[in-house]
C-alpha cells in the first residue's frame, strides 16, 4: 500500500511502481514533479489487483503518458485530473478489467465499459466515444480540460460525438467539464445528471433517446 498524501508535492522525478502494489491513495503523488511514472506489470495471479485511489497523480504535469498494467482494477476518475500536457493513458494487453480508446480510459463493468479519464493533453480536438461502452456511464471528473497558458500546444476538445454507441450511456454528475466545446449531439444518451455536460456549446442537439436531463444538466448557469 501506498499511503495517501505519501509523496504529496515532493520533488521526486522519478517513480517505479512495484508489481506487488495493491493500493495507491488519494493525493499520494498530487503535484510531484514527476518525469517518469511506470508501473511493472505482475508476474503471478493476484485475486486483488491494483487499485489508484482520487486524485493520487493529479496536477503532475510533467507527464506526457501513462500504462497501466495488466494487474489493475480500478482506477479513480480523478487519479490523472489536472495535467494539462497529459496526451494518452494506455493499458497492458492483458489487462482484462481497463481498456484504452486512442489513450482515452474506460473501465469493464459487466458487459459494458464505463469511460473514465480523458487526459487533458491528447492530441484532438474531437472524440467519438466507442461502440464497446454498451450502455455503460460517463464518470463523474471524466473530462476535465481547461486552457492552460503554459501550455500553449494544448488542444483543446472542440466535439463529442455519440454516434457510434450501440446503447444509450448515461452521464454522470459532474462528468463533462470542457469550455472549449462547440458541437455536442445528444444521439445514444439515456440521461444527463446534474452538472453531467458543463460546455462551451451555443447549441445542443438532444436525440430522441434522451430520458432524463437534470434541470442543471448543462451548469447552474
């Protein structure tokens, strides 16, 4: 177990995360300046896994990518939130619990994947979320992405497209926190909780599939 809080801000650069790591908790790593994070994949079967707790490297913005591997689990939406130049979070191909869409993180959950973490850094300014989610959720801290002025290649999320789902998802609260966007067509969403889709978009097109849409869906305005 890593502890939360463990190496909060330090000035370590470098970070081995051993296989025998059940746990990371939250803020363990928050705001280190971290350069390079790697996590060894296990050699034997472990019924526990690896589970990165909230926030655990948030605001490490001296990481360009990340793999998890094949032993994790779980891992917190917000466990990369903040980093700004983050461009992709990929997984070992053994990894049977997590999944990574063009470094975009999605989590199993039965026989549907809910979408996780969108790096703040990738290298698009569009994303067509997958046929595989099968009606699984958009979790809450899954995009978060802001302008950042020291980061003047960032490119910033201007579409999210539903089209290709092949079941409608939910979007949690506070999933969706992008300013940035402009297009956003409500095609293959079952519903939109609180603060689900706080975005820049002058319009949104709403599909028939909609069910329920909070009455702050789309921020308290």
């Amino acid at each position: 177990i890593i502890s939360g809080n463990a190496f909060r801000n330090s000035k370590i650069t470098a970070f081995i995360v051993p296989s025998t790591v059940r746990f990371i908790g939250r803020n363990a790593c928050y705001g280190c300046q971290l350069k390079e994070l790697q996590f060894v994949n296990s050699t034997v079967e472990d019924e526990y896994g690896l589970t990165i707790g909230d926030f655990a490297f948030s605001g490490v913005n001296t990481i360009y990518e990340v793999t998890l591997p094949k032993q994790t689990v779980n891992v917190s939406p917000s466990a990369f939130s903040q980093i700004a130049v983050l461009k992709a979070i990929l997984v070992d191909k053994d990894c049977p619990n997590m999944r990574s869409d063009s470094g975009v993180l999605f989590q199993k959950a039965g026989d549907s994947y809910n979408a996780v973490c969108y790096p703040a850094g990738r290298n698009s300014d569009s994303y067509f979320f997958p046929e595989f989610m099968n009606g699984g959720h958009i979790l809450p801290y899954f995009c978060i992405q802001k302008s950042n002025n020291d980061n003047q290649s960032q490119t910033l999320l201007k579409k999210f497209d539903f089209s290709k789902l092949s079941a409608p998802i939910v979007i949690e609260p506070n999933a969706i926190e992008a300013s940035a966007v402009e297009e956003v067509t409500m095609v293959n969403v079952d519903s939109i909780m609180d603060t689900g889709m706080t975005v820049g978009a002058p319009m949104i097109n709403v599909g028939k599939d909609v069910r329920y849409i909070d009455p702050i869906a789309f921020g308290a305005g």
